[in-house]
C-alpha cells in the first residue's frame, strides 16, 4: 500500500465530499497520509484531521507565501501546534521567488525561524522552493538541517541539485508532475536518483498526473505517479510503492 507524503485535504476544494472520500482511501491502497499546513488556519485544520484519521498525520508549518502574517504571537502559537503528538514534521516551508511579494528577506527570515524550531522539536522539515534553489540550499546549509533531514517537496531542480540535497540527508518529493509529457529534466533526475531517496506525493487538490490532469488531484492518483517512476527506473511498481513507503516511514519517524 502507498504513502502519501503530502497532501492538503483541509483545502475547500474538498467541502463536498471530504470525509467519503478519506473514508474511501485505505480501500484503494493508500495506507498513510501526511496533511501538511501552509499557515496557522491550515495547520490547525491539519491536526483535526489527523485526530478524525488514525492513517492520517499532520505537519505543521507557514508556507513562504503567507510568511507575511507571521509574528511572534503567531509563531509561538505554531511553536505549540509543533508539539501535538500526531504532527510529524514542519512544513511546508521554503522559499518562493516565482511571486515578487513577500518580499524575499521576510521569507528568509521565518524560513530560518521554522528550521531552528523543527531543530528543537528533532522532527524533519517539508521544503517548499521555487525558484530559489540556491538561497534554499544555502540557508539548509548554515542551519545545519542534515541533523533533521526532509524532503525537497515537488522537486523542480536540477540533476545536481537533487543530490546536493541527497548529500544532506534529504528526501525528494516527486508527485504528478512526473507524467507530463514536458517534465524531461523531472525524468532525468529520477533516473539518476536512487529509489531509496525517493518520496510519492500528490500536493492534492493541485497537479493531478496523467490522464487526470486539469482536474481536481487525489492520493488515490499516487498510482499513476509511481507506474511512471517504476517505467523510469526499469523497476515493478510493487518494488517502487514499497521502497517509497519505507523511505516515507523513516522520514516522519511513524
Ligand atoms: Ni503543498
């Protein structure tokens, strides 16, 4: 059965049909999910879905793009959101220059902020970066984050980058993007990566794989994403959903 790595089922998109369709999950072989937060309101609406789930577990973290709201009240708030017993990692957190605001220097700022306090909660954290690999990589480096490791969550750099940050102990998330026809460099650092660095995600609702793609995404797509890496790698897809779970088991400790 799969692990999915993350996932954002607190978002609106799933109001409708929310519980029928976590209800459904284990019947189509997703046996644990990681709901991960962008901010306090999702954070917070993540660890009430891991205390509904017993499959479920949450991350706590602000994700770059709403680094703007946080302050000290708000980070001690999420400093005890860090503390609940089902909250596996911090994140997602990062950096995001594909947007001008907030500024680049906020995000820096609460990007070092969240690592420093994934460092004294000894849990991993879940890294959000978009065109920022190096800043990203460079903050990683000077916070010391190999004593926590992670994962670079939709993996989006080069072949060379991925195994700077395999050298530090972290995880790469690879989720729908994977199938599209486009992803050539995608391809090209799964091919070079072992499997055993390997994490299957879906950042559901967005980036359905193929054939779904366009609508709405869920863990019950993560097949599709790990046929196309079992075809990449000349491995089964058996081989890849059970490597890729126990690398996902030993990341979140769970
Ligand atoms: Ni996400």
């Amino acid at each position: 059965m799969i692990f999915e790595t993350h996932a954002h089922y607190d978002d609106a998109a799933y109001d409708e049909d929310r519980d029928a369709l976590l209800g459904s999950m284990q019947e189509n072989q997703i046996e644990y999910i990681v709901n991960v937060g962008a901010s306090l309101s999702s954070t917070a609406a993540s660890i009430a879905l891991a205390e509904i789930y017993p499959f479920v577990y949450a991350a706590a973290g602000v994700h770059p793009s709403e680094t703007a709201a946080l302050n000290e009240k708000a980070f001690a708030q999420l400093e005890k959101q860090c503390a609940h017993k089902k909250v596996v990692a911090i994140g997602e957190i990062g950096l995001d220059y594909y947007w001008e605001e907030p500024a680049h220097e906020i995000q820096k700022v609460w990007f070092a902020r969240q690592l420093e306090l994934a460092k004294n909660m000894k849990k991993p954290v879940i890294i959000h970066s978009r065109e920022a690999a190096k800043d990203t990589y460079d903050i990683l480096a000077m916070h010391n984050a190999k004593e926590i490791g992670g994962v670079i969550h939709c993996f989006s750099y080069s072949v060379e980058m991925a195994e700077a940050y395999i050298k530090m102990g972290f995880y790469i998330g690879i989720g729908g993007v994977i199938t599209f026809k486009n992803a050539k460099k995608l391809r090209e650092v799964v091919t070079a990566i072992p499997i055993e660095r390997i994490l299957l995600e879906t950042d559901c609702p967005y980036l359905s794989p193929e054939p779904k793609r366009g609508s709405r995404n869920s863990s019950q797509n993560l097949p599709y994403i790990a046929q196309k890496i079992a075809e990449i790698k000349g491995m089964s897809y058996d081989e890849v959903v059970s490597i890729t779970k126990r690398n996902a088991r030993q990341m979140y400790q769970i």
